[in-house]
C-alpha cells in the first residue's frame, strides 16, 4: 500500500513537471503563442504552416501587433503582452484579447 502511495505521488510530480515545462515552452516566443492558440482553437495543420510577421506601424492604442498571413484561420491581428513568470526568470508571452481582432 506504501508503494503504492509513493507510485501515484511520482507520477503526480512527474505531470506536474511535464505541465510547466510545456507552459513555458509554448509561451517562450511570439510565434509559439501564436500558432499555440490556433492550434488550440482547431487549426491542427493551419497553425503551423501560416506565416507570422510583425505589424510594420504599431497601433496607438495597444502599440505593436502581429498579423497572420493565413486570413482563413483565426484572428487577422494579435496584440501581445510580456510579463516574467515562474519565479521571474522567463519571459512569458501571451494573447491579449482585447486587443486581438478580425477573421
């Protein structure tokens, strides 16, 4: 039963790692966040084949933005914010919603 105990407590401690190594690799970079969330949305095959770019003229009120080059799938425009997760160290980026728009 003590074995048993201490199987399940590994495994929870080993999914929990999983987790967190997958959070900060996924929201490492603008284009990971981007493609994450339309793969999350359902584009399995879209979200890795549109191509990702900077706006060229920030926007005055939400400032720079991204634009995916795929009109068929997702938002036409992201806006990104940056704040430093898990224990300050990693930049962390993720999807602004009141600024994404469009499609």
């Amino acid at each position: 039963m003590k074995r048993k105990c201490i199987v399940i407590i590994l495994i929870c401690f080993v999914l929990i790692i999983l987790n967190i190594g997958f959070d900060i690799f996924t929201h490492s970079t603008v284009e990971r966040v981007i493609r994450a969330d339309l793969f999350f949305r359902g584009y399995f095959v879209k979200a890795f084949k549109t191509e990702i770019s900077k706006r060229p003229i920030p926007d005055s009120q939400y400032g720079t933005m991204y634009i995916c080059r795929n009109p068929g799938i997702g938002p036409d425009s992201y806006h990104l914010e940056k704040k430093y997760k898990y224990f300050g160290e990693f930049e962390y980026w993720y999807v602004d919603i009141n600024g994404t728009g469009g499609g």
